[in-house]
C-alpha cells in the first residue's frame, strides 16, 4: 500500500465523510487502489455524490461529461491529482 499525500488525505477523509462510510478509516485507503469495484465498494451514485462533495469543498465542478472520467476516478490518487491540476489552472 501506497502512503497517502496530504491532499490524498483530505479527499480521502472528504469521500468517508459525503458517502457516510462509517466502517472505513480514510487513512487506510490505499492511494492506488481502485475507488470503484474495490474494497470500498463505490458504484455510480457514490461518483454523483463524490462529485458533488469536491463542487462544494474545492469551488471546482467535475462534469459527469468528462471524457477522462474513468481514469480521473480510478483511485484516490489521480482523483486528488486531476483536483489539484485543475485548482491550479
């Protein structure tokens, strides 16, 4: 398992907190680990609400059109990397 950067973190605890995942330690996600289809067990609705929480907590919309959707939401890590590249665009 990867060790989660303090951006990783923040989204991580920022994704247990929108989908009311009471029995998952945000530190114990695994960075590489897929979000969906994994142990987390996220599906489609999870991604809406994911969506929405980083809307509301970064200022930065992530459009259900997107064309890189499946790789942005791939694993905590290019989540949190596409969050960043896009706050700092």
């Amino acid at each position: 398992m990867s060790t989660q950067t303090a951006a990783e973190h923040e989204l991580a605890n920022l994704i247990v907190e929108a989908l009311n995942l009471e029995t998952v330690d945000p530190a114990a996600i695994d960075p590489e680990a897929p979000l969906f289809g994994g142990d987390l067990g996220l599906d489609s609705i999870d991604a809406l609400e994911i969506a929405l929480a980083v809307s509301k907590r970064y200022g930065m919309q992530l459009r259900s059109d997107h064309p890189d959707n499946q790789r942005i939401f791939s694993s905590l890590r290019t989540l949190s990397e596409h969050i960043e590249r896009e706050r700092t665009a």
